[in-house]
C-alpha cells in the first residue's frame, strides 16, 4: 500500500515536556507544525507524582497534570498530533522525511524529542518479570496495586528516592537497595533525609541486583553485596527501577553525531551536525535532565527553527536568485567599519535600483546566513551571478569594485 504524503514546516518526533515546547514556540510562530509521539503525550513526565521544583508552582503539582497543560497549550496554537511509532528517517537535503506505519510526513525541520527508556540490570531473570509480571518503571502508575505489601527500589537518585517514599503511602514496607556505602546516595540532600527518616524505608547499602526469581510472577530479587559477593534474597511483590535512562536515538545512527551513550550532540542552539535537524531535551548530551530544562531546551529549539526557515527562505529566493545579478553585504551592526561602509551599499542599492539585487545581513542578529555562504568574516561583500556564488571581497570594499564586482 503507497503512504500518503503530508508536507509541514516543522515535524517534533517526541511529546514530552521538551517537545511539547517547541511545538508551543513553532505553533505561536505559526508554522505548520506536526508533533509524534508513540505512547503517552507528556512523556516521563507524566509518570512522576510529585514535582516540586517546576517554578510557578509552589505548592507542587503532578507530571501528568503539568504535562496536560503542556499538552492543550501546544493545541491551542493549532500544533497537529499524531499518535503513532516513527519508523524511518531521511534527514538529507533540504526537505526531510518522517516515516510511520502509515505516512511520509515531509518537513523543512526535524526537531528530535524522542526521549529515553528506563535502563535495565540486566540481571538474570529479568526479561521474564518487565512491567505487568512485577517489575515496574511508574511508581504513579503501580503504587495502588501494591496496597499492604512489600515492594523493592533499586537506586538512590532522585527519582528512586523521591517515587521510593510515594510508595510508602500505599506499600507497608519499601525496601532501597543502594550501590554506595551507608548513608551514601545519589540524591538531593532533602530527599535524602525525609527517605532515611521514614519508617517504611529500608536501605541494604553496598547491593546490586544479581537475579529475579518467581514463577508466573516476580517473589523474589536476589541482591549482591558487592563488597563481598555475598547474596541477599529479598521477598518481594514487585520491584521498581530507578537506575537512569538511555537516549531513543536508535533510527539517528549513522545520520546524527551522538556521544558514546548514545546522546546527541548540539550545540547551544539545539542544532545537530545537520542542516534544518534539531534536537532537545533527555535525548541531548546535557548536564542536568529535569522538567525545568526540557523547557528551556523546547523554546530554544522552536525559536531557532523558525530563524532557520526564514533564513532558508531569504537564502533561496533572494540571495540566490538567478533573475538578475546580486550583491550580499554582510556585516556586524556593532562594528564601527561596518556601520561606515553601510551608506555606500545603501547608494549602490539605489543607483541601481531595479538591475541589482542588494540584501544586507546583520551577522550580529544571527550568523546562519554568513555560514550558508561560506563567510566568517566581516564587512564582506559576496556576488551572486546566475544563482551562484561569483566572488567575495573582503578587503577594499568601495565603489568601484563594488561597480567592477558586477561588470
């Protein structure tokens, strides 16, 4: 069966709270903007309880109630959704392509939102026990199941800690097991010292998770000291883990540069190695992984594109353009040498007002133009003859070369 084709300005693969974002920043610049996700709008987001360090919210609020703000102010600007897996993807050339089960979206911008997946043990066992036969990612999602009984945590970050003590509203006992010494964890100090004062928690320090053991469902996680190699079994009705994530960058190899991790690499404006692809949020090399900088990261990426497309279009239909000779005068609006060559271009331009075409780029603005040129000095004047680049001259810019420039 032959896909149908869908064209956009923008295509967003990925709905957490990065995603989103930029699709709040595309939608309100108005391009046509369409954003993919294959599970849950709102991403990780959604599955944590509490979020306490969103600003604007002091007294706290939900991932899943933050998300679904999120989520209706990305519709209010007119972003189109799509729930569905992408399959493929086309990075190359000026027009991109998106593929899912369905249909080929084309776009002149990819902004990569795609997220991460919990991370494994890899322990033995473990593939027979993953989500509904015991072993489990959400505490939101699974703390109600596990009303009265005894539930395992592995990790001390953040999230383990933090969705650790969730769970002791709903479990009778939530056991920690922690891969640093006593008193030792990963995360923030205030968490730290609410979880080891509860009286539902337990910690057993120094462990790693060796094996999971049951029949049709988990009974048993089997820790490792790993001091001394000894092994720990610990009863259990379901075990949560909250060991880090890895980036969904698998459909990016070969095209995107990644880290060893997998994570992409960008630079401070969310571009990737390649023309028109962004990308943003946990699926970034970044240093901190939080609600508060997905945000940041969105905005970022959603204001860059739209710089980006209307840079494409400036570059295309009139820098070059073949209908008539072209000048390009690119210069710094804070440099002095070039605010005194400025006249000059402005009476070239109305000399020959009509038989050339004259474009002048503030590099201080935005560079993008500069480097579709090839130009990382200014003032610089570039000629363009037949749609193409004919000469650059960047010492002793005056009138008659301006004049010989074109012939």
């Amino acid at each position: 069966m032959e896909k149908k084709i869908e064209k956009y300005d923008v295509v967003i693969i990925g709905g957490g709270a990065a995603g989103l974002t930029a699709g709040i920043y595309c939608g309100r610049a108005r391009l046509k903007t369409l954003l993919i996700e294959k599970s849950l709008v709102g991403g990780l987001a959604t599955y944590t309880n509490e979020i306490e360090n969103y600003p604007g919210f002091p007294e706290g609020t939900t991932g899943l109630g933050l998300m679904d703000l999120f989520h209706k102010q990305a519709k209010k600007f007119g972003v189109d959704f799509k729930l569905t897996d992408v399959k493929s993807v086309n990075l190359d050339g000026e027009i991109k392509q998106v593929e899912t089960f369905r249909a080929i979206y084309e776009a002149k911008a990819v902004i990569v939102a795609s997220g991460g997946k919990p991370r494994l043990t890899g322990a033995k066992g473990e593939d027979g026990f993953l989500y509904d036969k015991g072993i489990s990612f959400c505490a939101t999602c699974d703390a109600a199941a596990n009303t009265g009984k005894t539930v395992l945590v592995v990790g001390s970050g953040d999230a383990a800690i933090e969705e650790g003590m969730f769970l002791t509203k709903f479990a009778d006992k939530v056991i920690v097991s922690v891969l640093h010494d006593e008193g030792k964890m990963d995360c923030n100090e205030i968490a730290k010292a609410q979880a080891l004062s509860n009286p539902k928690m337990e910690f057993v320090w120094n462990t790693v998770v060796d094996e999971f053991v049951g029949e049709e469902r988990l009974q048993t996680v089997v820790l490792k000291n790993i001091k001394n190699n000894s092994l720990i079994p610990i009863n259990v009705d379901s075990c949560f883990l909250f060991i880090g994530y890895l980036p969904n960058t698998e459909i990016f190899k070969g095209m995107l540069e990644m880290n060893r991790g997998g994570y992409l690499i960008t630079n401070e404006k969310m571009e990737t190695n390649v023309d028109g692809v962004f990308a943003v949020g946990d699926v970034r090399d970044k240093f901190l992984k939080q609600v508060a900088t997905a945000v940041g990261d969105g905005a970022i990426a959603g204001y860059s594109v739209e710089k980006y497309l209307a840079e494409s279009e400036i570059f295309q239909h009139q820098i070059m353009q073949s209908e008539m000779p072209g000048i390009v005068y690119l210069w710094n609006a804070v440099d002095p040498k070039c605010r005194e060559l400025l006249p000059l271009i402005e009476k070239y331009e109305n000399d020959y007002q009509g038989k050339i075409k004259v474009t002048k780029v503030d590099i201080y603005k935005s560079a993008g133009l500069a480097n579709r040129l090839g130009i990382n000095q200014v003032p610089c004047i570039v000629t363009i003859k037949d749609g193409k680049v004919d000469r650059v001259i960047i010492e002793n810019i005056c009138e008659e070369e301006l004049a010989a420039s074109i012939g």
